[in-house]
C-alpha cells in the first residue's frame, strides 16, 4: 500500500493554542478514514503536553477525505497559520504555508500535494 506522510504545524501561537488547534484538527481527520493516520508530535521533548504538530499517514485514496476534513476545521479557524509538509519516501521534504485560508484552499493544497 502507497503511504505519504504529512506535517501539520501551527504558526505564530502559543504552545497552549497550538495544542488546542491541533488536538481540535487531529480529531476531525482521524475520523475522515479509516486510511488516515494520526499522530502528535511535540517539538519539545521535555514539555508536558501532547503537541502542537500532527503527523499524518495516509493511505491510498485518504487526500480527498484529508482535504474534506482540513476544509472542514478551517471554516472553523480560518485566521490560523497552517504549514503542510509532504515528507517524501526518501525524506524529500515540500511544504505550503497559508494564512486566512479557505475551505477551498484546504482542497487545493491537498491537490497539489497528491500529485505525483
């Protein structure tokens, strides 16, 4: 099965925001399909909290369900910083970054991100 992984990381937050967006987010995509997989990451080892990063497996055909979901959290927290990394199978790494974005948005990055 053909896996891609993606980060998400929040920017310009406190950790405490961070963490409640993320926790927010990682709920609703983990429930989009069972071929997604999610997972947090802090980005300090020693802190006490979950993370402020998600880390996200997918499986074949899970962007369309990933995009419905990210599209469907920024109608929420349109005034969020979003960065989406796609970690590549040989630790490749391409990354967008938005501001203010759009549920519609949320799909194209998704697009451009599933494109081989």
């Amino acid at each position: 099965m053909n896996q891609n992984t993606y980060l998400i990381t929040f920017e310009g937050l406190s950790a405490e925001t961070a963490n409640k967006y993320a926790a927010e987010l990682g709920e609703i995509l983990a429930d989009t399909s069972r071929d997604v997989r999610v997972e947090r990451k802090r980005e300090d080892p020693d802190a006490q909290d979950l993370g402020g990063t998600l880390v996200l497996i997918l499986g074949t055909g899970a962007a369309i369900a990933l995009a419905k979901g990210l599209a469907d959290w920024l109608r929420k927290r349109n005034d969020a910083t979003v960065t989406v990394t796609k970690v590549g199978p040989k630790g490749t790494k391409e990354t967008m970054k938005g501001t203010g974005l759009t549920s519609k948005d949320a799909a194209r990055m998704l697009e451009i991100f599933t494109a081989e």
